[in-house]
C-alpha cells in the first residue's frame, strides 16, 4: 500500500498508494555536503526493508515508519558522486556499487550492513548498471561494455567478458539493467 521513491536531494519519500497521502520520509543527506547528498537510484525492497542510500549514508529502512535499521558510510573517500544503479540483495547479502564504480563495488551482510567484500577500481570503474544476483553469482556491467560474474559470498571475480568497445563513448555504455 506504500510508494516508496528518493529524490535527488537524499530524501526518500513513502506515500500511500491510495490517496498519495505522506506516510514518511527521511532525509539521508541530511548534515552531509551537498556533493555527497544526492541520489539517483531507486530504493530496494526486499522482506518489509527499504535499501537506498547517498554516497555517504547508506541505509536499510523500515517499510512501515521509515526508521533506520542500520546504516553505513560506504564510501568514506568518496569524492561526491551519488550511486546512479540500485542495491540488489539475495542471499542474506546485499550488493551495491558506490561513486560509479570509484568507491568500489562492495557487498554486504543484509541484516547489518558490515561489509563482507569490495571490488576495488580500476574493476569497479564506471559500473552505472544494477546488478543482477542470480544463486550465488552477482553479475555486473560498466559503460565500456564489459559485463563480468562475481561469487555473492566472497565477491571473488570469475569470468568476465567484453561485449563491445566504443572507446569510451559513454552513449553506447550499459546504464540500465
């Protein structure tokens, strides 16, 4: 019954689906820099928690009242660009790619947010698509057209492709999921 959304000021909003009457928010760029406050990826539902999060301040929020479960800080050296895919989460293990890739892909314990891998640039560079878990493999893509297939659990990389190269144009690049 709720509609959950983030807007690009770090504010996640649920409505009720019904009447569009506010139900909560929360403002996760709230005391942060302007550059580390904006979001663009849409929120994560998954078993009554809300996954979404700034560069900064990424949280599992209650569906019901919007209260934070937990929260970290993903990307402490981040130098201020905001997650553009969302979180995907299966397995008890969440995976989220931070600064477009600069601050690493990382994987994390759903239940508390602790970090249990991340795939450090230059791998994680310019990763913008949702990744996908399947089993126990997470597969990722970045605007150079390489897409490759990590283990949930260890984040190890096992195999990876390149599909094509435009040389770096970024029009062609895999944005979407």
């Amino acid at each position: 019954g709720l509609v959950i959304f983030a807007t690009a000021d770090g504010v996640v909003h649920a409505v009720a689906a019904a009447t569009g009457a506010v139900v909560w928010s929360v403002d996760l760029g709230a005391d942060l820099p302007e550059s580390v406050s904006w979001m663009y990826a849409s929120p994560t539902i998954l078993d009554d928690l809300v996954y979404v999060g700034v560069a900064r301040h990424f949280a599992a929020l209650d569906l019901a009242t919007g209260a934070e479960n937990w929260s970290m800080d993903p990307a402490p050296l981040s130098r201020g660009v905001g997650p553009f895919s969302s979180a995907a989460i299966a397995g008890g293990v969440g995976v989220a790619i931070f600064g477009r890739g600069q601050d690493g892909v990382i994987g994390w314990d759903a239940s508390d947010g602790a970090e249990l891998w991340r795939i450090p640039p230059p791998r994680s560079n310019k990763v913008n698509a949702s990744p996908v878990i399947d089993g126990d493999l997470v597969y990722l893509g970045d605007v150079d057209g390489e897409i490759y297939a990590a283990d949930l659990v260890t984040g190890a990389v096992l195999w990876s492709r390149q599909l094509y190269y435009y040389g770096g144009d970024l029009g062609f690049g895999l944005f979407a999921t």
